[in-house]
C-alpha cells in the first residue's frame, strides 16, 4: 500500500476463503473488567488468532472489535486454501480451550467461527489520507452469517458446502442444515465437525476426582 502498488489500488476479482472469527458474550466479560486488564485480554486473544494464522498460511484482513476477518488464498490462490481455513479453524478452537483451562481468565472464553469460499473483490480502498485492503462481495457476506448462525446452531463452527466439499477436511465434517442465511434469499449447506470436540476445560474437570 505504502510503495503505491497499482494491481493492489485497482483492484482485482479472485476466489478466497473467508473466515470470520467472533468472541460470544464479549459485551458481558467487559462488564466489570478494568480497562486495562481489558485491553490485556484482547491484546492475547489477537496473539493467539495471529499464531493459528501464521500457522496454517493464512492473512488477517482486519481485527474488528471482538472478532476477525481472516483470508486464505489471498493475494495468491493455492490448491488446498479451504482445507488450511478448516484447519485453522479447529486449531484455534483448540487454542482458545486450552487458554480457558489455565483458570488465569475470569470468564470463560467462547468463540464462533464461520468459514465458506467464493469470488470476491479485493483490492485497497479509500483516499490517500486513508487506505485500507479489504475484500468485498456476497462470499464475504455468507461468511458473516455463517458465523453468526453459530449461536442458533449451537456450534463453535460452521462452514459452508462450498467450502468443504472442496478441501481435504471433507470426511471430518458433516451436513447439518440447507437453509437461505440472514438476509439472502438462495440457501447453502451448512456443515459442522463430525467429531465433537472435547473441551481442555471438560477434560480438566473429568480428571479431577
């Protein structure tokens, strides 16, 4: 952005997967919460998120707020983008667990993950005394909903058909609604994990005579 690139100021269309990344309840931990320990809390949540992205060869479009949005297949596609978003997926899960089962938090952290991949415009808009690279279209959308369709679902991850179908993960992963999202009129698939995921936290507990 800053060398003036002209393919990232024009902009171009591609396939990514999108992933949109949501802390439940973050209104109500807040409550209560010095501002500092706060922003501390935050702070550790984004250093895990950026962590599990790095990992798994991903990018951080932007942090909003309490959550998220992460890209795969940006700016260069690979074969396996939408596997890589899956996988980080349950690793991040698996992070956020873990981080619950050391008791250093007051509340318990839970998280919401939705996940699909379409053609998207991505590009930097804006003026020049304010840019910003993001992506925009329906993908982008779907993606939003899915995550905010966690919380009806009772799931800490949903993705769409779309997204699974073409990746590795498919076996590890099954269908569990085919409904038109909030605000689109066209319904997708939507898929969850197939084994459920034990909790740090649960494990803990079971251990604990």
């Amino acid at each position: 952005m800053a060398a003036g690139d002209v393919d990232f100021r024009r902009g171009r269309r591609q396939r990514a997967v999108i992933v949109f990344v949501d802390i439940r309840d973050s209104t109500g931990m807040a409550e209560g919460m010095d501002p500092e320990r706060l922003s501390q809390f935050f702070t550790a949540f984004r250093t895990r998120i950026l962590s599990c992205v790095r990992k798994h060869h991903g990018v951080v479009d932007k942090f909003i707020g309490d959550g998220a949005l992460i890209l795969f297949g940006v700016p260069d596609e690979g074969h396996d983008d939408a596997g890589r978003a899956l996988a980080f997926g349950h690793d991040l899960v698996r992070v956020v667990e873990a981080w619950n089962g050391t008791r250093e938090l007051p509340h318990t952290v839970r998280i919401g993950i939705g996940i699909h991949v379409g053609e998207v415009f991505c590009g930097i808009v804006g003026d020049e005394e304010r840019m910003e690279f993001t992506v925009l279209g329906d993908a982008v959308n779907v993606a939003s909903r899915l995550e905010q369709a966690t919380k009806r679902y009772g799931a800490t991850i949903l993705a769409s058909g779309a997204a699974v179908e073409g990746s590795s993960e498919r076996d590890a992963w099954h269908e569990i609604g085919r409904e038109p999202l909030a605000g689109r009129k066209e319904p997708i698939a939507i898929f969850a994990p197939t084994v459920s995921f034990v909790p740090v936290s649960d494990a803990i507990a079971r251990q604990t005579p």
